[in-house]
C-alpha cells in the first residue's frame, strides 16, 4: 500500500528546563539522593568519607553487587527474581579457586602463577555461571517452574556445592595476575587512567553528537544546542573528575617499597603514584556499556522489555518467550561468574561464606534503582547507581560508628523507602 | 474487477479455507469440526454467543492454537501453521480483542515488535522505525502526536490504532479482526468501518469477529455463525435480515429451517 501523509512533527512548548534537557528525572532523584548521602556523611565524618581513598574504596566494593545488579535488571524486568546469584557467585568462585590453586598446577603440572592460570581459571568459571543460569532459565522458561522456586532451591544448592568442592575451606592466595581484577591489585596508573579518561570523553560526545544527528536526520524533534552543550560539558566533567579522584588516591608508601622490593629494584626516595582506575571498574563499566546497548539497541534487549510489559503480546507477536527466559537467566549466570571473579580477587582467596546475602543487596540495588517488580522497567545505570548509594549508606554508617544491627536496619528501611517513594513517582506521572 | 461474490459463484480457488478444524481444552470440544473459507476482497464475519469459539477458531489461523485436527489451506495449498510466526510468514495478520500491545513500550516498537528495522550492525533502528510508524500512523489517524510516550499513556482509540497500524503494515493478506470496535466511541468505530472498506477494496480478505448484528450487516459480505463450538451455518448477507442472524445466534437454526 502506498503512503502519501506522512506525520507532521510539531515542536512542543511550554517544556521546562528538564524536558529541554531531556533528562530523566527519576535519575536526577537518585543522584540527588546521592549527592545529600555523600555530602551528609562527610560532614558528619569531618571530610573523610569523602577522600580520593575512601571514594576508591567504595567504588571497588560496589563493583561486585553492581556487575550483577545490570543482570538482576533484566531477570526482574521480565517479572522473573533471582534469589540464587549469591551461591551462584560462591559456586563460581570455589570453581575458580580450585582451577587455579588444584587443577591448573597439579593436575595440568604447570604450578603456582603459570602465565595461563588466570585464562583457564576465568573461563571455565564462566562457562559455569552461564551453563548454571542457562539450566534455571530451562526450568523456568521450559518446565515453567516459578523463577521463584527454581532459584530458591539454586539458592541452597549452589552455596552447598561450592562448600562440597572446597570441602569448607578457605581456598588461597590465589594467582597473582587474577588477583588484579580484585581492585588495589590491578590498577592503571594515573597516565594510563588520563589517555583512557579522555578517550572516553571523546565517545561519549560522539555518541551524543550521533545522536543528535540521527534525530535531525529523520526531522524529529531535537533538544535546544544549549541543552546538548550542557549534557556534554556534564558527562565529560563527570568522566574526568572520578579519574582524577582516583588517580588522586596514592599508593601507601609501605606498598609501593614492597612493589619495587618484588621487581628486585630499590623505591627512589620521595616517589609517590597514584593508584588510577582499578581494573575491576573498567569490567563493570564495560559490563554497563554492553548491558545498555542490550537493554536499548538490540532486538534481545526489545523482546526483554516486551515480555515483560506484556508476556502474551510478546508471544502473539512471535517471540520465543521460553528461549528469551533461558537467555535472561544464562546473562545472569555469566555475570554472577564475573562478580565472582572480582569479589575473590579482592578478598585474595575464596572463602566459605563468599557472596553470602548479595542475592538481597543485589535485587535491592536493581529495586532502589528503578526497576519495578511488577515487569518491564528498569534501566542499567539506575541498578548501578541503586547499588552505590547501598554502599555509601554501608561504609558511610560504619565510618560514622553506627553499630552493625542499626545499619542492617537502616539499609532495610530505605530499601522500603525508596519502592514507597517509586510508587507515589510513578503515580504522578502516570506511568503504570 | 470481480467481486467476491462472483468469484465464489466461479468456484475459485479460496484464499483461506479452514476444513473440519476441531480444537479441544481437557475434554471440552472448544470447535467442532467446523469449516470456514475467505476470498480475496471479501469480509466475512464470525458470529455467535461468548465462548461459541469464534475466538478460538481464528487463533488457529493466528498460530495463537494448535487444532486437534483438521486442515488449513492458503490459495489451494496446506500449510502448517504452529506459531504466529507461522501466521505471519503466510501474510495473515491478526487484531486481538485484547489488541496485545506491550504497554511500557511505544508506538513504533510496538508496530515492529517482532520484526524490527535494523542497521547494518544488527542494532534496531529506533529513528528509523520511529519514521515508518509517524507515517502509517498519518495515514490511519491524522491526530496521533504521542510517538515517544509509552502506549499505556494512549486512550483507546488511539491504543486500537496502533494495533490496526501493526496489522495493515506489513502488507497483510489475510486480515483477522477480534472486536475491534469493542472498546471504540462512534466516531472511531466509524474510522475503523472506513478503514474495512478501504483495505477490501485492496484485495485483502477480513474475518471479523463480532457481537453486533449490526455491524456485521454493513461490513461483511458474508457471515458465519458459530454456537456451542459447532457452525451453524453460513450465510449470505443480501439475503438475510438481522432477525434471522439473530435467530441463528440464539436458537442455532439457519433461516428456512425450524427451530430445533
């Protein structure tokens, strides 16, 4: 059939400052919201919770809950939950462990810290967390067993596994190059964090360069070149200042004499070096940039949120919801392995109770971030930053000196809080 | 041109024939060995009661079902249709009542849901589908304007022709209407009737399902009229008066005959 009208695009007025931007303002709560935390503990802490150190810390202990959080948003976006990934991430880690510190050097006899022990170690844990997630996915999707159920039973099966494999023990020192995807162990320096600040600074205003022209291609409604000056000038200020708050961050001088002492050379007097972005946080960045451009750009991404939004128009419009399940599920899988990966790194050694109670912080990180239980929203960087602000509320509360049960109770009530003051958004602007 | 009328009087070659299609739900005979058929340019309409299974007879054809037994066949030749995936590769495109729009997602995704534009890369083409679904939509419904807002947030009418936009998109053939007036004022309904029209005037072959006797009487050409999953009969619409498509409807008995 031939088209002749096409649809006038008609610029809208009255639009405040926000919808000129274009900005989520669900987002601009939760960095609000973040930005009070931070600046209240801080005050409350005489400035030390917010140090290059302490931010340096911060960002590496979140990165674990956060590299899952990205996955718990799609598992809860096509109205699934996960309550396993806390074994699951255990299983993968006592997996690894015993690859690196049994297999590889005994059974292959290459011994400890060969070349190749981390390349075998993180690949077969990732073959594990995604073949395990798979198999959920199957039960769910297939067997249409409630995600509740299966990963509820996974819940004690795969914490129980990983201490059957290391018979309960605390399994370390680990390889010393798959220590560096831990944090303090593996960092860039601070002139390889610059080329990679700015580097990313470039894509960034690419992106939205892109973007914008992507939009005056097809003649649709573009936001005011002010508008875009400012997103730029905002991003970029963003990527560079937390590679300068990291770089700020120097080795301790008693670790940087250790360093030199294991290389056989002598630490000149008055060196400092700042640590720069730790490699952990390049994974959960990349893991973020890829979740995104799943979540938004491909067709996987689409039928996610679809089913989500409505399970029986996904399947009439010839989505294989079942198969969708088992994809959704082994997502989750492979990145419970990677935060496995990161959090035995940085503990150096896999313990018994590693990953004990993630599978609350993480789906809690997903929830404070946006994603709504009953399906179909949810967006990646709201679960990261959901998974921050978690953090902060911790360490902040420890560095203040609140005792440990006030803190568990403290985390628990704005976890409520925050869904409370979600719903009443939601409401208002009418979103279901 | 030949009318569908003329064409059956030919003996042509149906473009949908549904025969002796049974469906069955734990023991409960849903359909019953019914047939229908559809030619080009022609409407013809499904009648019958709730659960007379109208509804489940044409989510066979829309791969929503499987049958039990029976057989479909497109322009002469049997096809298997096991999901709408199926449906759709054989051109039948389908309205639901319940129109199966994903409510988080907007127009244009749910216009390409399932079947979405991509670049060259394998990534969805947003600005480009975004196009494509202002300039269907300038065509179905001149006063749409919300292209970026989530179809929850789109009245009813508006909601409908989105799901009309989806179906006479993709160069239906086959065209499978489930009240599609169900949830529409009088001036909608009204575009929906024009919009029948216009695509029979295309060549495309419409089962619309409905309760209104009324409705049936100025759109189809034909109309069947199921009841208690059996057919009772189908009919000519010249030739009938709403009073006997009542009586087929309530009494299951075809005009002529005596009430059973």
């Amino acid at each position: 059939m031939t088209v002749t009208t096409s649809q006038p695009v008609t610029p809208q007025n009255k639009r405040n400052i926000f919808q000129q931007l274009e900005l989520d303002v669900r987002l601009l709560g939760m960095i609000g919201a973040f930005i009070i935390l931070c600046i209240g503990f801080n005050l409350v802490t005489d400035g030390r919770f917010l140090t290059p150190r302490n931010i340096f810390n911060l960002t590496i202990q979140t990165v674990s809950v956060a590299i899952m959080a990205s996955g718990m948003v799609f598992v809860i976006v096509t109205r699934h939950i996960d309550l396993s990934v806390g074994a699951l991430l255990a299983t993968c880690s006592a997996v690894m462990a015993m690859t690196q510190t049994e297999f590889v050097p005994h059974v292959l006899g290459l011994g400890l810290n060969h070349p190749i022990t981390w390349i075998v170690a993180v690949g077969v844990g990732l073959v594990t967390g995604t073949l395990i997630g798979a198999f959920h996915g199957w039960m769910i999707g297939y067997l249409t067993i409630p995600a509740f159920i299966v990963t509820l039973g996974g819940f004690l099966v795969w914490r129980n596994v990983a201490w059957y494999l290391t018979d309960g023990q605390t399994i370390g020192p680990l390889d010393s190059t798959f220590m560096m995807f831990g944090g303090t162990n593996g960092t860039l320096g601070t002139s390889l964090s610059w080329s990679l600040g700015l580097v990313a600074t470039v894509a960034a205003l690419l992106v939205l360069w892109n973007a914008r022209r992507a939009k005056l291609a097809h003649d649709f409604p573009v936001k005011p070149l002010w508008a875009e000056v400012i997103m730029g000038l905002v991003v970029s200020g963003a990527i560079l200042g937390f590679v300068a708050v990291l770089n700020a961050y120097d080795i301790p001088t008693r670790r940087l004499q250790r360093m030199f002492e294991a290389k056989g050379d002598v630490m000149p007097e008055g060196l400092t070096m700042g640590y720069g972005l730790p490699i952990s946080v390049l994974i959960l960045i990349a893991v973020a940039i890829v979740m995104t451009v799943v979540a938004r750009r491909t067709r996987l991404g689409r039928y996610i949120f679809a089913t989500g939004g409505n399970p029986d128009a996904a399947e009439l419009s010839g989505i294989n919801t079942r198969l969708l399940t088992v994809k959704v599920f082994s997502i989750m899988g492979f990145l419970c392995a990677l935060s496995a990966v990161v959090a035995s790194a940085r503990l150096a050694n896999h313990s018994n109770d590693i990953g004990t109670l993630d599978e609350l912080r993480v789906i809690a990180a997903a929830v404070i971030g946006g994603t709504a239980l009953s399906g179909g929203f949810g967006t990646i960087y709201g679960a990261i930053l959901g998974a921050l602000i978690m953090q902060s509320l911790q360490s902040g509360m420890a560095m203040v000196g609140v005792d440990a049960p006030f803190q568990n109770i403290v985390v628990g009530a704005v976890l409520v809080a925050a869904v409370f003051i979600d719903i009443v958004y939601r409401k208002r602007v009418g979103a279901k | 041109m030949t009318t569908p009328k003329e064409l059956r009087a030919q003996g042509a070659t149906p473009m949908v024939a549904m025969d002796d299609i049974s469906v069955s739900f734990g023991g409960i005979k849903a359909v019953d060995q019914v047939s229908v058929d559809l030619h080009p340019g022609e409407v013809v309409g499904l009648l019958g009661h709730n659960g007379a299974g109208k509804s489940t007879l044409i989510k066979v054809l829309s791969g929503a079902y499987q049958m039990d037994s029976g057989e479909i066949r497109i322009n002469g030749d049997k096809v298997e249709i096991t999901n709408p995936r199926d449906a759709r590769s054989h051109n039948i495109e389908t309205i639901y009542q319940t129109l199966a729009l994903a409510d988080n997602l907007d127009a244009a995704s749910n216009l390409f849901l399932g079947r979405e534009i991509v670049t060259s890369t394998g990534l969805v083409n947003d600005a480009a589908m975004e196009a494509e679904c202002r300039k269907i939509m300038g065509r179905l419904n001149p006063n749409f304007r919300k292209f970026n807002e989530p179809v929850s947030a789109l009245s009813g009418g508006q909601r409908q022709s989105v799901a009309i936009a989806r179906a006479v998109y993709f160069n239906a053939r086959i065209l499978i209407m489930d009240e599609p007036t169900a949830a529409l004022g009088p001036h909608e309904t009204q575009m929906v009737a024009e919009l029948i029209q216009q695509l029979k005037a295309q060549g495309i072959g419409i089962f619309l399902i409905d309760h209104d006797v009324h409705a049936v009487m100025e759109l189809c050409d034909r109309a069947s009229v199921m009841k208690n999953g059996q057919l009772v009969g189908t009919v000519d619409i010249e030739d009938v008066t709403d009073d006997d498509l009542l009586s087929m409807i309530i009494l299951g008995k075809k005009p002529g005959e005596a009430a059973a």
